[in-house]
C-alpha cells in the first residue's frame, strides 16, 4: 500500500512525497529516494505521472519554485527539503537547478537526471525571446501568455490532447506576473555551469526529446561530451514538456537507469 502526501509552502516551495510505506528488509525500511524538479511555469503536474508509476519502488518528492528569482536559492531550498542521499531529476529551469544543487552538495546525490534541458550560457536573443514572454503576460495576463507559450513547447500528438493541454494551461495560470518574472530573472542570471560538467563525479542520465525545439538533442550531446560517466536518451512523438506528455516512456527510462546504478 502507498501514502501520498501533500505539503504546500505558499509561494516559496512545493514537496510532494509518494509512497511513504514501503516493503521492510530486515526489519529496516530500504528505499531509495527520487526528487523532482520542475521548470519554468510548472509545477507538480509535470512530473506526478512519472512519480506514480515508480512510486512502487520509490519515495518519490516534486518540488517547484514559484516565488524564487536564483538558480543558487532554488538549489538551497531543494538541499533543506532533501533527504540526506537521493537522486535528483529535474526537467528545464529545474535541470539547471540540479546542476546547482550538485554544486554545492555534490556528496548527498547519488545520480543525476536531466530531461529536456542545458548547460550552456545565454544563447543570442534568448533575453529578448523571454523579455516577449514577460511583455505579453504584463499586457494581456498569464492565460494569454499560457496559450501562447505552451504551443511551441508540445510535441504534435500532445498538442491533440485538449485535456492535458487544458490542465497544463491551468498550471501556467497558477502562477503570478511577478512569479513569472522572478523565474526568469533567475534564468537570465543563471551562473556559469559548463566548466561543472567534468567534475561530476556521479552517473547522469541526460533525456531529449525528438519535437523538442527549444532544448533539442544537439544540446544534450553538447553536454553529454563532457560528463564522465553519462546516458542520452531520446524520446519520441514528445516536445520540450515530454515528462507530462509521455510520463510512461519517461518512467521506464528512469526506472531502468536507476537500476543498471545501483
């Protein structure tokens, strides 16, 4: 039997634990524990999916960062929350935060997970591309911006699927303007994180996805050339929110990564 509970810190963090009863060995409780991160404009709708089809071999936590402007405070906040050893996921802004979080506690991660993501810095027009977004939604509210942000981000067959794209623009207008600008502001501040790459002493699965144009596979070769001991994988028939769009493809594929690392 598994426990889902839920514990809300408004406007600061989000931690969703699943699967709190698991089967004892020994009389002990042995378990590993997985923490998701969310992106930009997201929270724990992205990953619940993924959590619950591992959630039978898992603790599984999501945490999101609406009230947050820096990457490095996002990665604090997630190290407070944490158990003291786990595996960190994270998709989009919350890929560049697990990079952070490894910075700074590089001890307490067992393995890493990156979905959809990159380590670069600021690409030309990025500033101007979000200074947009940020525009749109100060003039005509989140649920124009949701609307307009959400297209380009989803793989054509998700793109179909009115329900999730109904739930997924609920998400977006969950947050405010000024949550909004906080999380970019954090990105366009984001730290240097390329030179990290080499050291990362710990396995990393690293997840494209094939529609994905804002993240695509190039980025995560571009990365991959640089971490000692790494996986790339690539989804199909998903865009840049393949977690949400294909969680039982992006399940197996964490699942089974977890398990050749144990």
């Amino acid at each position: 039997m598994s426990i889902c509970a839920v514990l809300w810190c408004p406007d600061r963090l989000l931690k969703d634990w699943n699967s709190l009863n698991k089967p004892l060995q020994d009389g002990k409780q042995q378990v590993r524990h997985i923490v998701f991160l969310c992106g930009l404009l997201s929270d724990k709708l992205v990953w619940q999916k993924v959590a619950d089809h591992l959630q039978d071999d898992f603790d599984c936590s999501i945490i999101s960062f609406a009230g947050f402007n820096s990457l490095a405070e996002m990665a604090k906040a997630v190290l407070e929350q944490a158990p003291p050893r786990f595996i960190l996921i994270g998709h989009s802004m919350g890929g560049r935060v697990a990079l952070e979080a490894y910075r700074q506690s590089p001890d307490r991660i067992e393995l890493l997970g990156l979905f959809n993501t990159g380590a670069h810095p600021l690409k030309e027009g990025e500033k101007t591309a979000r200074q947009t977004f940020l525009d749109l939604a100060n003039k005509e509210g989140m649920e124009t911006l949701a609307n307009a942000w959400l297209t380009p981000m989803m793989g054509a067959t998700a793109l179909q699927d009115q329900h999730l794209i109904q739930r997924l623009k609920q998400m977006v207008t969950r947050y405010s303007l000024q949550q909004l600008t906080d999380q970019i502001q954090a990105l366009l501040l984001r730290p240097e994180v390329e030179s990290l790459l080499p050291a990362i002493k710990v396995p990393v699965l690293l997840v494209a996805a094939d529609e994905d144009k804002w993240s695509p596979l190039e980025q995560h070769q571009a990365m991959a050339e640089h971490i000692a001991v790494n996986e790339l994988q690539l989804m199909h028939d998903a865009g840049h929110m393949a977690p949400v769009e294909k969680p039982g493809a992006a399940a197996t594929i964490i699942g089974d990564f977890i398990a050749r690392h144990k």
